[in-house]
C-alpha cells in the first residue's frame, strides 16, 4: 500500500487504489516465485507455456507462439528448452507432416504440480500464521471484488 492512509470514511480514488494492487499483486507473484523454489529448473516462460499446454492441450509451435505474443523463433527455444529437460513430447502434426505438434510429458506435469504445490503451500502457511479468521473473510471478500475486476477486464474482448 501507499504511505499515505486512508480514513474510513474517505475511499481512495481508482488510480491509487490500481497502483496499489498493481504493487501487492508483483510483490505476492514474486513471492510465490521463490517459494516455488530458486532451484526450479524452469524459467517463468517455460512454465507458461507448460501451464499452457496442460491447460489447452497439444499446440504447434506456431500456435504457441502467437498465444503467447513471441515470435516462432523465440518459441522454437522455449520448446528446445523444455524438450531437453523432458517436460514437452513432440509428435507429427497429422495435418500438416512439415510440423510437429507439442504436448506436455508426465514430468513436466508432474513438476508443474510441484511447483504449484508449493506456492500454495507457502500461501497458505503465511495466511494461517498472519490473518485471523476474520481477517481471512475480508481477503474472501475481497477475492470477489478481484475476480469481478478481472472478469470485467475481459469485456474488451482481449484487446488493450
């Protein structure tokens, strides 16, 4: 939060309050970083496209690349990346024999639960010892409002 506070009966204006979040949501995201552990033997870009092909399944690496807004070249690293550690299998695309298609391998699913395993479990360590219970109804609370903010970031249809 910002050093100024705020009194109860004064809201903050929309831009503090964004810039707020903004800081506390980059803070909590790198914690969770490290709680997955430094030792990780992805990078934030890899697990991204490893969270996106459990979640989407198989994908050209075309396809990736224009997910993620890189170029084909960028995404043919990636890919080299984690096919060397063996959390990414390539088969034939049946449509077009010139490409191959990328899935995610037992281990890399298996790591990516790993890694989210421990985030969680780090999140959820620092809340049992931090927040009483009903300063854990206050971040539900504002859970909801977080989820409309993003649900209601969506009605652009993407496009920023």
């Amino acid at each position: 939060m910002t050093e100024q506070s705020v009194g109860p009966a004064e809201a903050p204006t929309a831009e503090r309050l964004a810039d707020d979040v903004t800081a506390v949501v980059g803070r909590l995201a790198r914690r969770m970083r490290v709680a997955a552990g430094h030792d990780s033997r992805l990078t934030p870009t890899q697990r991204t496209v490893l969270a996106r092909l459990e979640a989407e399944g198989p994908a050209t690496t075309a396809a990736l690349a224009r997910a993620e807004y890189v170029r084909p070249q960028s995404m043919r690293l990636t890919l080299g990346a984690l096919e060397e550690q063996g959390m990414i299998e390539r088969t034939p695309d049946p449509d077009d024999g010139r490409q191959s298609v990328v899935s995610a391998s037992r281990t890399g699913l298996t790591t990516l639960a790993e890694l989210r395993a421990a985030k969680r479990g780090w999140l959820t360590e620092v809340m049992a010892r931090e927040l009483d219970a009903p300063e854990r109804r206050v971040l539900a609370e504002a859970m909801v409002l977080l989820e409309r903010l993003v649900e209601g970031g969506d009605s652009d249809g993407g496009r920023r």
